[in-house]
C-alpha cells in the first residue's frame, strides 16, 4: 500500500456512469487513497459548499457528462479557488478536447476505457505533485512571517549580507556602525531561528519562491 504524508489526500472523482464510478474508486483504494464519488459536477460543488475547500488530492473528472461537462467543471472549480491537479477522462478522445484540457492547466487526459496501471500512475503523480506543492507553500509561508518579524533596519542588514556585504560595507552604506551592524545581524539571526548565513539565504529564498 502507498503510504502518503499525515494530511491525507483524496481523489475527488466526478463521472456520471454508475459503473465507472465504482470501478474506478475501488481500483484508487487499492492503492490506499481516499476516494469521494460524486454523478455530477453540481454535486461536487455542493459537497465543497458544505465542506470547504479539499486539502491535498486531484481531480478525476469525466469529460462528456450532462449539463456540465468536465472541461467546465474544470473551469468552475479554478474560479472558486480549487488548486488541485486535473485529470480528464474521455471515451471520444481528441486532439481538440486534449488542446482545450491542458490550456485550462490540466494535468493529464486519458482516453477511456483506462487502462489501470496508466490511471494509477496518472493518479498518484498528480497527488505528489499537489502534496510536495502545499509542502512548499507551508515552508515559504512561514518563511515570509519570519522575515516579518525584523524591523526596517534589521531588514536593511539583511539586504547587505543576501548581497554579500561584509558588517564594515553594510554600516558604511547605512552610515551606522559595523557593531550596531553586528547588533541587528544578531537580532535577525534570533528572530529568523538561524544557526547560520545559510538559514538566513534559505529563509529568505523559500519566501521569495512562495511570491512568484
């Protein structure tokens, strides 16, 4: 059984074939995910309504359903801040669908009927990719409360070292002394929880990537 981190993920499948649906959940909890089944896209949404947004997982949404197809569904979910990975299946599989699916981000589109191991694989790939995405923006969000933390100056010392400055060029370009340099490296090196420069360009580095 595939383990996966604490927060559990769950693959939201949406296909409005009874069969497919059942099939397909059993052959996701093989591997150990959590599955939630849903007919219809406005079942989905209802379910998220009452639940909030979904932590980690995917999205397996069929594409020709009534009313509301996958491609819209996709497009609805995005709109209501939904960010996890899409996965799009279709029985009449083409080049124009396929075109339309991955300029609305998706992260893959499989031709029915699936094969499973290409499933599985399809699956669990776009759940590590969401999972190793929410590690990330838990790292640099904390990154960027601790850089929060530093007042103005320490702010301006940081901006010295992250250019390679020593505490001499650092004062002389504040027009401040190399020990009160020294004063707010060591007050920002407290503040960021720093053993060492290499915390510090980390710290600073993991916010700047939660900013792009």
């Amino acid at each position: 059984m595939t383990e996966w981190p604490a927060l559990e993920p769950t693959v939201y499948l949406v296909d409005d074939d009874d069969a497919v649906r059942g099939a397909l959940g059993f052959l996701l909890s093989t591997v150990g995910l959590t599955v939630r089944a849903f007919p219809d896209g406005p079942s989905l949404e209802r379910a998220l309504d009452a639940e909030g947004p979904p932590a980690t997982g995917c999205l397996l949404l069929d594409i020709r359903m009534p009313h509301l197809s996958g491609l819209q569904l996709q497009l609805r979910l995005q709109a209501r801040g939904v960010d996890l990975p899409v996965i799009l299946l279709t029985g009449h599989a083409d080049v124009d669908l396929c075109r339309r699916a991955f300029r609305q981000g998706a992260a893959d589109f499989l031709s029915k009927p699936v094969d499973d191991t290409e499933l599985l694989e399809a699956v669990q790939r776009a759940v590590r990719q969401h999972v190793r995405g929410r590690a990330r923006q838990a790292v640099s969000r904390q990154a960027r409360e601790r850089l929060a933390r530093l007042t103005a100056r320490e702010q301006d010392v940081l901006r010295g070292m992250l250019d390679g400055q020593t505490s001499k060029q650092t004062a002389r370009a504040l027009d401040i002394s190399a020990r009160t340099v020294e004063t707010h490296r060591a007050s920002l090196f407290a503040k960021l929880d720093a053993d060492s420069l290499a915390d510090v360009l980390r710290t600073a580095l993991a916010a700047e990537d939660g900013a792009t």
